[in-house]
C-alpha cells in the first residue's frame, strides 16, 4: 500500500509537486503519468525515500518513509529510470551486495538471486563484470536486484526502457503476478498503450498537480468521452493531435 497527503517539494521558488494526494491499495497496479518535467519522477524518488519532501505525507506498507525510513525501504523495491551498477562488480556481486543492504546473506538469498537471473536470463554472465553489461542487461538485473527482497511494494520509473519484446512481456507478468498476490505497483510510463492495457487505474499529473485520477472507465466517465487513454492524455495535457500536426506539416 501506499498512501500519501498533500505531498509538496519545492527547489527555491520553483514548486516541483504541489500537495497532490493518492491511496494505493494492495492488490493494485497504478499507472503514473505526466509530460516530462510534470514532477512524475519527484513524485517517485520522495516515494522511494530518495528525496525529502518539503510538505506532506509518505506512507509505505503502513510506515512513513520519513519517521521510519530503514523500515519502509525494506519494504519497497525501486526501479529506476536509469539502470546504475557498479561497473567493477559481477551481477551475481551486485546482487549481493543489493541483498546485504536489507540485511539478508546466506544460502537462502543465494537461492534467491539464482532465480532472479535465471527467470531474466542472465544467468551465463553471473559472473561477468556489470561494464560488459548492454543497457538491456543493466535493466533486468537493476529489476532482478528490486525484487531479491521480495518487496511489498514496487516504484517503477519507465520499466520497459531498454528491455527486448520478451523481456517486456515477463515484467508484465511478474507485475500482474505480484498484484495478484497483494503487492503494490507505482509505475511510471511514457508508453500509454501499456498503461492502459496494464494498469488498474491511472493518476495524470502536470504542473505538479493530479488533473485526473480513475480506472479508464471513469475517466471516460468523468470527460464525458469514449477516447483512448493517448487521447485522453493529449487533450488534458494540451499535446498536439494528429488533426493539427496534420495542419503543421502540410502548409
């Protein structure tokens, strides 16, 4: 679960989010949208306890991530947008030393990490350094190492980036395996197609601010609407549709 009230972050003057408020509950996979610079990933990163925020409430599993940060990070799994390793350790390394932040050694996370990159097939570079690593690579063992914890709840900022078609497909279903079990997801996407056939409801945010927030039904419902979710998102977001791209390029 995660719940947050009024969260606000401000850089100076410059209000990044502004008091935006969101419940989800376990058993559910939230899609977060928003053009770029809209505060999505400001949004995530104090989620994740990486930023603090400036105003407002962050509850992680029932912990806040403020008053009670080792406790909430041991229950989250954060993916990143960018896939960092250290260059200088294998993935098996890596691995570990992911799992010996959280407290956890032995045969029984060996076991764990195993899986992890058997089930993203990277098990014959195991021992290989992460610099050999391509982007692809880099992404499923920053996934692999999200998961070696068995998180409660998943932060996840543009997932498919860097990942091949079947990749892509295995996230999908390790995602819907999770929620189906309980656990939470925040994802973040550019790719609306995926948000919409993926995500049990959607929160839009620009500005800062949380413009729609609802399961595709009713934010039809609510726009008065029977459009698609890229339709949708361009009309709230002021994107440019394809009639007036059309108008652009033709004169």
């Amino acid at each position: 679960m995660i719940v947050i009230q009024d969260l606000t972050k401000t850089y100076g003057k410059f209000t990044a989010v502004n008091g935006i408020s969101l419940h989800i509950p376990p058993g559910q996979l939230f899609g977060f949208l928003g053009p770029n610079g809209a505060g999505k990933t400001t949004t995530m990163r104090m989620i994740a306890g990486i930023l603090k925020p400036t105003a407002g409430t962050i509850e992680v599993a029932g912990l806040n991530i403020v008053r009670y940060p080792m406790s909430a990070k041991s229950k989250l799994g954060y993916i990143p947008d960018r896939p960092y390793v250290y260059d200088k350790l294998t993935g098996a390394e890596f691995m570990r030393f992911v799992a010996a932040l959280y407290g956890q050694e032995g045969k029984g996370i060996e076991r764990r990490i195993d899986e992890l990159l058997d089930l993203f097939e990277l098990t014959r570079w195991k021992n290989e350094l992460t610099e050999s690593y391509s982007h692809g690579m880099r992404q499923k063992l920053i996934i692999s190492s999200a998961l070696v914890h068995r998180p409660e709840v998943i932060v996840v900022d543009e997932p498919m980036v860097g990942l091949d078609p079947k990749s892509g497909k295995l996230l999908k279903d390790i995602f819907r395996h999770f929620v189906g079990l309980g656990g939470t997801v925040l994802m973040s996407t550019h790719t609306l197609e995926i948000a919409e056939s993926m995500c049990d409801r959607i929160g839009i945010i620009q500005h800062g601010h949380i413009i729609a927030e609802g399961t595709m039904d009713e934010l039809r419902v609510q726009h008065d609407t029977d459009a698609t979710l890229e339709q949708l998102f361009l009309k709230l977001t002021g994107g440019i549709t394809e009639r007036e791209l059309g108008a652009i390029l033709s004169d």
